[in-house]
C-alpha cells in the first residue's frame, strides 16, 4: 500500500488526491459523505472523524481530559490584540495536534471554528461565541487566530480551521425553520465580509454552514457557497451544522426526501454532512439509483475533504511531518497557562471609574465578595476542562488571607414545603428528595437562584448540590440533589417557580410538573392540572439583599460580582428577550451600595446589559466575559492595580429604554442596529474601555500609497501607570448617492506605552476596504472623493480628525439599471425569497401595506418601466412613485399566475424621466417581484 500514487509525496497534492478516490469503490464513495469518514483497510486509510470544538481552546468533554481554557470569544474580541490571538492559535493547534497523536476522542485536525457571524443584536443566544458586531474587528481578529492554528506552511495545516456559521446566523428560538432577510448591499458589506476576509487569507479551508435560511434557501443548500466562497474566495469544503441534513426535511421542509435534499445540496451548498452516516449514505444510494446525482459529484465532495486531509499530512511518512514532534508536555503547560491568563487580562473592560479603582492595598481592611460570581466559574457548552480553578474570592483570599475575605452570593435561601402533606422537602443521605421534614432545618433548606425569565436554580445548604431531574424525558422520575454544576445539553438543574393561586407550581427544564408521590417522594409528571401533590408553599428562611446589607456594612470594601449564568437564560437554543440584569442582582447590588459606597459592580457576562440605573450606584464598573480558571486572577490584579486595563467594547451597550427591533429583523440599517448606524446615545459605545492612566493623542498624519492609506498617530502616556492603548481608525464615505454607514472602523492597533512615553504608530488601510457594494453595478467599487479619517479612543470619543483625498478611475454610470429586487433601501411587510428554479432571489410583498424604496437610480429618457412579477392574486398592481416628491410615475398590473414565483414581465409607460431618482413600488396585493428595469 506504500507504493500507492496517493502516498507518494513528490506528486502534486491534487494529484494524490484524484489518485486515491479512484481507488474508492461506488458503496464506498456512498460512505464519504458524513463527518465520521469510515477507514479502508484494504487501502490503509484510517477512520477520520472531523471536527473538534476550539472556541474557547480544546474541547474535550472526558473527564479528566484536560486542557487550555480561554476567555469566551466575545472577551478575547475584547482585547483588540491581534499578536495575541495568533499566539492563542498557536497554542490551541498545539495541543490539538498532541491530543490527536495521542488518540482521545473530541479531537481531530479539522477544528470547528472560529465563529465569524457579525453580532448585530446583543439578545442572541450565542454572544458569547462571536467576535463582536464590527466586520473590521471580527475579520482580523478570527484571521489572526485561523493562522496560528493554521501553522506556518504554505503547504502543511498544523490544524484545518472551519468557520463557523454561513451566514446571517443570529437568532436561536426559531433557527431550524427563520429564515433571515439579507439585502445585496447588507449581504456583501457586512453578513458576508469576516467569511471573505479570512477565506481569501488562503488559511481557512472550511465553512460551516448555518441551521437558518436566507432570503429562503436553506444555508446547508445555499450556491452562494459554490460561487462565491468556493469560485472567488478560494474555499476548500462545506460541512453542515450538526443534524442539518435531516432538518432539510423535516424542518425546512422544502424538498420531500432526504435523497432529494442531497441532490439539491452537493455541488452548491455543502460537501459534508454533519449527520449519520446511515441517512447520508443511504440517501446517496437511493440519489444515485435514481438519477439525482451523478459518480462526479460524489467524487467533487469527497474531494473536498480529503485534500485538506492531504495537507495535514495524513498521507505522509510521519517523521517527515514537523508538526508530529511537538511535546506532549506541552498540554496544558505552564507557558500555555500563562498565556491564557494573559488573555483574560486583557479582555477585562473597565467601563466606568470615578477616581475609584485601583483599590491601594494599605486602604483595605476587609472586603465583601457577593454575587452569583463571586466564587464560582461558571462553564458554557464550549468550554474545556481545567484542573485548577481561581475564582474570584479565591483570589483575594489568597492576596488578603482568608480572615479578611467575606463572601455571600445573595440568594434568598429557602424552604418547600408540599401542600399535600404539610411537609418540607428535603434530601436524605443519598440525595434524593422527598416531602418527608416536619422542619425547614439544613436539609430542608435551598439556595434559591433566581435568573429572571422565570428560570431559577436550587442548591442543597447542606451539600452545595443542584437539584436535577434525572431522566431526559422525566415521566414520573425522581428528582435528586446530585449535580456538583449548572451545565449539560439539557439543562436538568433548571427549573421554573410559577404562582398557582395562594400556592406555587415547579416545574423541570423541560416542563415536567414536580409532585409528591404516595411515598412521599418529589417525582416529574406530566399534568397540566395540579391537584394537591403538584402544589407547594414557597417559605423564604432567609433573605439574600438582608445578609448582603448586612456584610457590606462590616467591611472596608465590596465588590459585586454579578452577571450570566452562560448555561442559563441565553445560550445555544435560546436567545434573551431583555437586556436588563436580573433583577435580583439589581437588589443585590443596591442593597450592597446602599450600606456601603465603596461598592464596586464587576459583571461577568457572555453579553452586555442595559446597566442605566444599576451603574448610577457605584463610582466604577468592570466587565468581563467568562474567562475560565483564571477569572479571579485576572480580575484581583485589575481591580488592586497589578495590571492596567485595556479591553474595549467589541458591541454597543444600549440603553435600557431603547427599543430593540424584532429579533428576527436583520436589516441594520433600517433598523440602526449597531454603532455602524446607530444615531442615538448608548451607554457604552463600540470600542469603550478606561485606563488607570491617560493618554493624550498628539498628531495625525496620513500618507497615500498606490494600494493603502497610512495612517500615522502620535500620542503620549500622560500619567503615572504604564498601560495599554487601542489606537481606533474610523472613516467616514464621501457621498456617494447610496446610504452610506455612520463611520466605520477601519484599522486598530493595540500598543503598550510605559508612563510618560510619548511614541508614534501607523495603521495601515488598504483602499480596497474603502469600497461599498454598488447595488446596481452589482460589486464592490470604491467612491473617489474626500474621506474624513477619525482617530478614537471609542466610536464615539474622536481625538483627532483629518481628511484624505482619494482619485480612483472613475466609475462608470449605470444608466437605466438592471435592477435586483433586493438592490432596496427601505421596505416594509416583506419578505426574501429564492427560485428554486433558477436559484434568483425575489421579494415577496405581502399586502398593500408593503413597499420598497430604490435610491440613487440614474435614469436617460426612460419611458417605460418593465419588472419580472408573480402573483397568485387577480388584479394585483404595482404603483411607481418618485420618493423625493411623492408623484406617481406608474402603475404596473400584474396578471395573476397562480404562483409566488412563475414569474411574467409586465411594463408600463412613465413620463420621460431624466436625472438621479429615488423610486418607492407601492404593492396592492400579495406580489413577488425578481427584478426590474427602464426602457
């Protein structure tokens, strides 16, 4: 099997790859279609299993398997350190690589990751996992962390990074059937710009495709991945998000088997299925048979995923592979260790301080750690496993000594008592509850965690343990205090507290009733009427905002340590449908400030909140997200002083009385979602973050070269502690005729600067990414003219202001355009659709409250209006305004064709229209339309 072509490292890579396939027989080829990639002997081909979870470092869900834990990625978005994150990638495909050559399972060369959707809605589930809501920020930030776990080969992947998740993927509560509403500008400007960014790079070789649909196609079948990320960017293979094939049926429901589905699929959407392998190859089998598919495009996917097997060195003779001679004691080591709390320092946002932090050591005497993270570290899905674990009050505990340190996490403590029997529940030995205590003593009693949305937890006084149900589907199942942590797919420690008259329901994480059994013991039913054993009284033994009144006028200092639960609330499936802290932590910390006004709030969040009055309380907020087991470190050494804190916002901060659009409406720029569009004040701008010190910016001065704009900043640390400072680069379009953006960032640089060091930088913006999509030109073109370059320290704290002028060839005029229906600047009441024909995609206005407004359209001596329409009303017409003035044009009628989308070109006459027009379509009845044109 040596002798074989494919092993013969001398011939092209592409070469060994056709070499190989051309051994696979048909009912093999049938078998290459899943991410678990079956092993041919006969050929010497071991199994493959792709994709491992590397958002956070390694995921290895085994116990005891353990490895470097990161920040979250919204927090290392936070550092706005691009040398940083490539190090972190460096690291993680080292222990990748270890892990793989060591045979655990959870690990593969192909690595999930990282997550590029742009976080434009700070209610998502997923926040946590992105890298912000800026394209300039994510791009380079997920760029630099794709080529540390890329390696340094042009032809050797030390790890093959797949992206994660094309496209337009922000919203968890209906993502297996949403589909998401993406104009051409909005999908070439913003969805798509980290995807193109890094592909282009040459260093990610996947994608992942997303659960949702846009504008209609399912992602999993999208030809946008065939034609723009394969054909123009240079990708390499697709693979669905995890059970999407199956959902191509039964939740998106367009094609009516799986075989059909996969027809559809291969050769435009994705190459890999991340499903069995009995519906994948199954479904092939029966594609075959029946003339779906052909050999060649078996052979184009399976294509796909063994190159990037090929540049792993797979194929090759081991010892000629560098990568195969990193350490093993290099998991999980000290060096690695210390960069990861490197990470989480610099990822820590100071938001506001009134001349209060840094705590002097000499002026504190005792202090209060409160709050649900003041002594835990709390784990998300994709979080790894760490051997030691530093919270919060661990680490000033270990700075001050324990004597010094007091801690309460402020949930009320409880007890239930059944109205049935008249007995409270408790555990006994074992952990198993019952209705059994004649009083609420120690067993009796429960730490109730309220999380808002009517989500709460209970943990044992006496043993620290969660209450969980025990069974995924838990009819007539016991409940058990037996959980050390809030965590799992299923979140069985969750439960509901919901008022029923005089007395209380409770409910399980998927709504099973708890009840008290003949034998007293709490049990999970299904019944929707409660009768007395599903009835409970909720008596409070002692009250969470009392104790922390109480501590907090005792001590010196207090921090209030509050924020997510990133199991709860909002996570994978479940989005938030508020901004506002719990409102139990606000109790907490007014309770806490009240008694003592040395209170500091710190939030340890996968997300910002609406803080307003919560941040009227205190003189200094810190924020982080969940940082793994160095939290308390890194955080101890922020507030005392020890290192100087430099992270910035990676989104906007909104504030709690601004009204957030529908979570399902991703047109930011109608709605003014983001810093991109947004007018009005926020709480925290893009790129906020205060210093210990302050930095004074000195000059500005810009040069052109042929392809890039230099930017050369000088500025000063004018105070007395040596820190860090992300230097900012907004522009400003000229004019161009189209919506333009507020400003845009455009380049940023991180630097250290001692006290009293005074040093210049320059940022580099190359001229392509001054370029616009033009709608009607349909690419990308870059506007001649003025452009304002702002120097910031936030997107809104500008420091230094100049302008540039810049001449590129002169675009031409698109007169009388061929216009795409979703070339559209305004619209109301509809929706994005695709031809499953021709794979065009169309709007579908919906009633006669819909329109659609098209800006900036140069039109010569037109006489005629003509469009592609499609309705399944009778009489349905299309009137044409001129926006500006508000006369009618036009008006088109649309024969009935008994169809959304049989489409028929229908025209009327105009007055001779000259000169730059803005043109409103105003439906009457439910229409589609494709496109439109004048004559």
């Amino acid at each position: 099997m040596q002798d074989l072509p494919f092993r013969n490292t001398a011939l092209p890579t592409e070469d060994r790859v056709i070499n190989l396939i051309s051994y696979l027989t048909l009912e093999e080829k049938f078998h290459m279609l899943t991410t678990t990639l079956p092993a041919i002997p006969r050929l010497g081909i071991q199994e493959c299993f792709i994709g491992a979870e590397i958002a956070r470092g390694l995921l290895m869900r085994q116990a005891d398997n353990f490895s470097t834990v990161l920040p979250q990625p919204y927090g290392l978005a936070a550092t706005f350190d691009i040398n940083l994150m490539h190090q972190l990638g460096e690291m993680v495909s080292d222990e990748v690589r270890i892990c793989q050559r060591q045979g655990k399972s959870d690990t593969s060369l192909f690595v999930y990751g990282p997550t590029v959707d742009l976080e434009r809605d700070p209610r998502w589930g997923r926040n946590e996992e992105g890298y912000g809501e800026d394209p300039c920020l994510a791009s380079q930030i997920a760029a630099s962390y794709v080529d540390g776990l890329s390696g340094n080969y042009p032809l050797l992947w030390k790890t093959v990074p797949v992206l994660k998740h094309f496209y337009a993927n922000n919203c968890e509560t209906h993502r297996r059937t949403a589909s998401s509403n993406i104009t051409l500008r909005l999908k070439h400007e913003y969805y798509l710009k980290p995807f193109q960014h890094i592909i282009q790079k040459g260093r990610a070789l996947g994608i992942m495709t997303a659960y949702n649909s846009v504008n209609g196609m399912p992602c999993i079948n999208n030809p946008e991945v065939h034609d723009l990320c394969k054909e123009q960017w240079g990708l390499i293979f697709a693979i669905s998000d995890g059970g999407d094939f199956n959902q191509n049926v039964s939740e998106h429901r367009i094609f009516k088997t799986h075989s059909e589905s996969l027809s559809s699929i291969l050769g435009k959407g994705a190459d890999l299925m991340l499903e069995s392998d009995a519906m994948v190859s199954k479904a092939a089998k029966k594609a075959y048979d029946n003339g779906l598919i052909t050999e060649q495009q078996l052979d184009n996917a399976i294509f796909s995923v063994f190159l990037p097997r090929f540049l792993t060195g797979e194929f090759d003779p081991p010892e000629n592979i560098e990568y195969n001679q990193i350490p093993e004691d290099r998991l999980n080591c000290w060096e690695h260790k210390q960069l990861a709390e490197q990470a989480a320092k610099e990822s820590i946002i100071l938001l506001k301080n009134e001349n209060f932090l840094p705590w002097k050591m000499e002026s504190i005497k005792t202090v209060a750690i409160i709050g649900p993270n003041s002594n835990d570290i709390h784990a998300c899905w994709y979080c790894g496993q760490s051997e030691n674990t530093i919270s919060l009050a661990d680490s000033f505990q270990n700075i001050l000594g324990h004597e010094k340190v007091l801690t309460d996490e402020g949930f009320d403590l409880i007890a239930i008592r059944s109205v049935q029997n008249g007995k409270y529940l408790c555990i006994d030995k074992n952990g198993n509850l019952s209705a059994s205590s004649e009083q609420p003593n120690k067993s009796a009693a429960f730490e109730f965690m309220d999380w808002d949305n009517n989500i709460c937890t209970l943990r044992s006084a006496k043993t620290h343990k969660y209450l969980a149900s025990n069974q995924q589907s838990p009819i007539s199942a016991a409940i058990s205090c037996s959980s050390e942590r809030v965590y799992g797919w299923l979140v069985k420690e969750k439960f509901k507290i919901q008022n029923y008259g005089a007395h209380s329901r409770i409910f399980t994480y998927n709504n099973q009733a708890l009840a008290v059994d003949d034998d007293n013991r709490v049990v999970c039913i299904d019944s929707p009427v409660p009768h007395n054993n599903g009835l409970f009284e909720i008596e409070v033994l002692s009250k969470g905002c009392d104790r922390i009144s109480n501590l907090a006028s005792k001590v010196s200092h207090v921090i209030a340590a509050l924020g997510s639960h990133p199991m709860l609330v909002a996570r994978e499936e479940e989005d938030r449908s508020t901004l506002l802290l719990p409102s139990s932590q606000s109790k907490m910390l007014a309770a806490a400030a009240q008694a003592n006004p040395k209170t500091l709030l710190y939030l340890v969040s996968s997300y910002p909140y609406a803080i307003d009055r919560e941040e009227k309380l205190v003189d200094a907020v810190l924020y982080s997200t969940h940082m793994g087991p160095f939290q308390g470190k890194a955080a101890s050494d922020v507030i005392l002083g020890r290192y100087n804190p430099a992270g910035r916002c990676p989104g906007t901060w909104y504030h709690y009385a601004t009204p957030l659009p529908d979570i399902m409406d991703y047109d930011i720029s109608q709605n003014k979602m983001t810093y991109l569009y947004h007018e009005d004040d926020v709480l925290y701008p893009f790129g906020h973050g205060l210093s210990y010190t302050h930095f004074s910016y000195r000059t500005l001065h810009i040069s052109q070269e042929k392809n890039a704009l230099n930017i050369h900043v000088t500025l000063k640390n004018d105070g007395v502690y040596s820190g860090d400072e992300v230097v900012q680069i907004y522009i400003k379009t000229p004019d161009s005729g189209f919506r333009q953006p507020l400003k845009q960032l455009k380049a940023f640089k991180r630097v250290n600067l001692k006290a009293g060091q005074e040093l210049e930088t320059m940022l580099q913006i190359p001229l392509n990414d001054l370029s616009y999509f033009h709608p009607y030109l349909k690419r990308m073109v870059i506007q001649s003219g003025y452009y304002t370059i702002e120097v910031g320290q936030s997107s809104k704290n500008i420091v230094l202001t100049s302008t540039v002028q810049v001449q590129v060839p002169e675009q031409e005029k698109c007169m009388n355009p061929d216009v795409n229906a979703l070339a559209l600047i305004q619209y109301h009441n509809i929706e994005f659709l695709t031809d499953m024909i021709d794979y065009k995609e169309f709007l579908l206005a919906h009633d006669f409250n819909s329109y659609a407004i098209y800006e900036n359209l140069f039109l010569q001596n037109a006489s005629y209006f003509e469009g592609s329409f499609s309705t399944p009303s009778g009489g349905a017409e299309v009137f044409l305004y001129d926006n500006s003035t508000g006369q009618i044009l036009g008006t088109c009628h649309v024969p009935t064709t008994g169809s959304l989308s049989e489409f028929v070109s229908c025209r009327c006459p105009l007055p001779y229209l000259s000169g730059t027009y803005s043109i409103r379509l105003q439906f009457t009845k439910t229409t589609s339309m494709k496109s439109f044109h004048f004559i």
